[in-house]
C-alpha cells in the first residue's frame, strides 16, 4: 500500500478509503445494471438465504442445480 498509493505510512483510515470506495462503485454498478444486493444479517446462514434466490434462478433458466460444496465438507444442493 505505501508504494502503490504513495503513501510513507500505512494508515487505517487510508484502507477505509479505499473500502467505503469500492463499496459505494458496487451499489453504483448494481443500481445501474439493476441488479439487486442481498445483505445479509451477522447471524444469518448465507447458504439459507441465497438458496430462495438460486431456486428462482434456476427455475427461471431451466438449468439443473449446481451443489456448492461448504467449509465443513458437506453438499448443499442449490
């Protein structure tokens, strides 16, 4: 970070710059493209909650379900 910004410390609020930027270029490029973003709550299962939208998605497609594979090693069919 010091050579690519220029920077002669590393600095916490330097990398909340660059965070809170790409973050607001995410909800731009989203809002422009219409498509939707899914936040998600501290205690939720992300695999819960994304398997309505993927169920619809496949469903829409007509495309057979992938299975994603979890940090525990077990299946998720989606």
């Amino acid at each position: 970070m010091i050579r690519h910004l220029g920077y002669r410390i590393p600095s916490p609020a330097t990398l909340e710059r660059i965070g809170t930027a790409f973050r607001r270029s995410v909800n731009s490029f989203a809002e422009a493209n219409h498509i939707p973003l899914i936040r998600f709550a501290k205690e939720a299962r992300k695999i819960e909650v994304m398997r309505r939208y993927l169920a619809a998605y496949f469903h829409y497609h007509r495309q057979e379900p992938w299975i994603m594979k979890t940090a525990d090693g077990s299946n998720h069919y989606c």
